[in-house]
C-alpha cells in the first residue's frame, strides 16, 4: 500500500494493513511469538495493550517491527509515522 501522507499506526488493524506485526516477549518462560494480528479487532488501540503469554500466562511484551516482503520493496509506514520519511 503506498500513501502520500502521514499515516496513523494507532490501531491493530493499522499494523496490519501498513505491514507491521507484534512480536510478544515473555520474559518468564523467554518465550517469543508472533501476535496474529487477523484474530483481534482491528479497530481496537495497540498503545497501552497488555499482553499475556501464551504458553505460561505471564505477562508479556512487545516489539513493533515491520514485515519482511521478500522483495526490495522498502515499508517506510515506520519512518513516515515518526515524520522521518519522504
């Protein structure tokens, strides 16, 4: 998807969409998975979310990072939304 202007990452249906995942830490069990981000309501805020483990039900966190396309597509959503890209 390409955009013009800023983009809002506020959302799990934003991640989706502008190619992010979530990447949850339990530093519990040091378990590490991939949030599926089709399985929550899109329009619900990731900011401020709680994350549990799903193998120990500890608490989790996470990391935001962009989704590797297997191309040389670049996905500046990131830097666009700090305000650093074009």
């Amino acid at each position: 998807m390409t955009t013009d202007g800023p983009i809002n990452l506020h959302t799990f249906g934003d991640l989706q969409r502008y190619g992010y995942r979530l990447t949850i830490h339990c530093p519990t069990c040091r378990d590490y998975r991939d949030l599926d981000l089709t399985k929550i309501r899109p329009d619900r805020p990731h900011i401020g979310a709680r994350f549990k483990c799903g193998a120990c039900g500890g608490p989790g966190s996470a990391t935001l990072s962009q989704i590797s396309t297997g191309n040389s597509a670049h996905l500046p959503a990131l830097e666009r939304w700090r305000g650093t890209g074009r």
